[in-house]
C-alpha cells in the first residue's frame, strides 16, 4: 500500500535541489514519519503567491487540508499527530538539547559558511530570484555579496576545526539520535545539504571523521539527501600555515577519557606533575 502523503512546500535552486536547512531538515522529519512528500517546486519569490498567502518563510506543509508552518511547528505537530510512528523528539530533553546545538551550529559554523558562500549562494539560484537574494542577502550580511565572500580560503579551515565537539561525538555514534537517527541528525544536517546546494568550493577535508555520518543520513529514505544537483562539500586541502582541519586524535580528556582508577589516569597525573 502506498504512503500517505502531505504536500510539501519546497525551497529550491536552479539544480533543482533543496537550498533551505529549515526546508532540508523537514524533508527528513515528514520522510522519518513513513509519510511521501507531495513537493510543489519553487524558489526565493513567489512564495506568498504559491501558498495562496499562508506564508512568506518555506518549510510549510498541509496534511488533510491543514495548513502547518515554521520546522519546529511542524516537527511538533508530526508527532503529536503520528505519535505510532517513531518519535522525531523522543524525550523533551532532545528538544533542549538541540536548541543548545542548533545555536552552536550557526554561531560558529553555518553563518560563517554563509559569509564564505554568499556569492555562490546567489549564483546558483534561479534568475527571478537573483536580484531578490542579492539585494536581501547584502543587507543581512551588510555589504556586496562579492566583498563579504573574499578571503574565504584563509577562512574555511578555522570553520571546519570548529566542529569538533559534533566529530566527538559522532566518532562514538552512528548518529546524534544514537543506533537510529533523529530530529537532532535531520537538523544538523540541514546544515551541510544548504551548503552542498550552492558551495562551488569545498569546505572540509576528504577524510574528515563527519564524513560517514553525512553520507549515512544522506543515505535515509531512498537517497534523500543525495540530489544530483548536490556540490561536494569534502575536498578542502590544508594549505602551509592553516589550521588543522580536524584533530586526528578525538577526545583525550574530560568526558571522552574514562576514569577506571588511577592506573588510567597516572600518564596525565605525571605529566602535569601532581606531587604523590
Ligand atoms: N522559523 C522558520 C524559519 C524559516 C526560514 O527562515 N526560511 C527561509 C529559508 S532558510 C525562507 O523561507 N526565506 C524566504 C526568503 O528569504 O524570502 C522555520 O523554522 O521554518
């Protein structure tokens, strides 16, 4: 028997592919909940026109007629409405916790992209949409797209270092919902597929530990996050001078170091010279 579905309010590119992370991130919710996307196509402007008024910000669904906005809207009301399908948020705790993670995310990495990318940004979407991104885009970002994006290559490698605390923590999981992904996995994700929709230079090493988990959650649902429309985003060489793209070592202390006794702490205790 097919899938119900709900019809789905897109954001895209000229490749055709998702740009949005709010939107990404959706895709993945309603797909996580065995519903089929009924996507309506579209890009920047002419939003307000295709949801007969409903909205001016993409992702916005409508289930049984009924009209639902905003990702986190809709996340909630997913699993309140399909509470025997698994759970988006399993415990209230994963919502706290995101919105910790979601705000680390942007701060340190998805705007500073965004300042690296803009230029690119604006050249993948479709022409209508180019004047509107462009003139928007520089008020957000205060000043010509092309200024904000010089330099990006003295850039891009602090901004991938920058995500060690998600490499840590994917070196030990599959995913950031543990042995299954979760809405915490969709969201983070939305980040990287927004910059594997417009980046036309990649933004992290080939070897990078985050590499497995993104073609993983790429993987789910037949391939969702693997549009042929899609840049790579692995790639970026450390030049002389840059920072390391990522620590090759993973976690040493704190929380990642297990304290068994003092056997497994005495290389640290003699190191930093503790008297006995
Ligand atoms: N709080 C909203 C934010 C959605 C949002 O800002 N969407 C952007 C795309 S990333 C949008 O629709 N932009 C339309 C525009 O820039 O005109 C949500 O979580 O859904």
């Amino acid at each position: 028997m097919a899938n119900k579905s709900v019809t789905f309010y897109d954001l895209q590119v000229s490749t055709g592919a998702t740009i949005s992370p709010f939107v990404w991130a959706t895709k993945f919710a309603v797909k996580h909940k065995g519903l089929d996307l009924d996507v309506v196509d579209g890009g920047f402007t002419g939003i307000m026109e295709r949801t007969g008024g409903k909205t001016e910000r993409l992702p916005a669904i409508v289930d049984e007629g009924k009209w639902v906005l905003d990702s986190w809207g809709i996340v909630e009301y997913l699993d309140e409405t399909y509470p025997d399908a698994p759970a988006l948020i399993p415990h209230e705790s994963v919502a706290v916790m995101l919105k910790a993670l979601d705000a680390w995310f942007w701060g340190a990495v998805v705007g500073p992209w965004m300042r690296c990318y803009c230029g690119d940004y604006r050249d993948i979407c479709f022409e209508q949409d180019k004047e509107y991104v462009t003139s928007s885009r520089a008020v957000m970002l205060g000043g010509p797209l092309e200024d904000v994006q010089k330099g990006r290559e003295d850039r891009l490698p602090a901004i991938s270092a920058a995500l060690e605390p998600l490499r840590l923590a994917l070196r030990e999981s599959d995913f950031l919902g543990g042995s299954a992904p979760n809405y915490a996995d969709y969201r983070i994700i939305g980040g990287f597929l927004w910059l594997a929709s417009l980046a036309q230079t990649p933004a992290l090493a080939a070897d990078d530990p985050l590499r497995p988990w993104y073609e993983r959650v790429c993987a789910l649902y037949g391939g969702l996050g693997e549009h042929p429309g899609l840049f790579p985003i692995f790639g970026l060489e450390q030049r002389e001078g840059d920072p390391d793209l990522f620590n090759r070592e993973g976690g040493k202390g704190g929380i990642f170091k297990r304290n068994t006794g003092p056997a497994s702490t005495q290389a640290e205790t003699q190191m930093i010279g503790k008297p006995k």
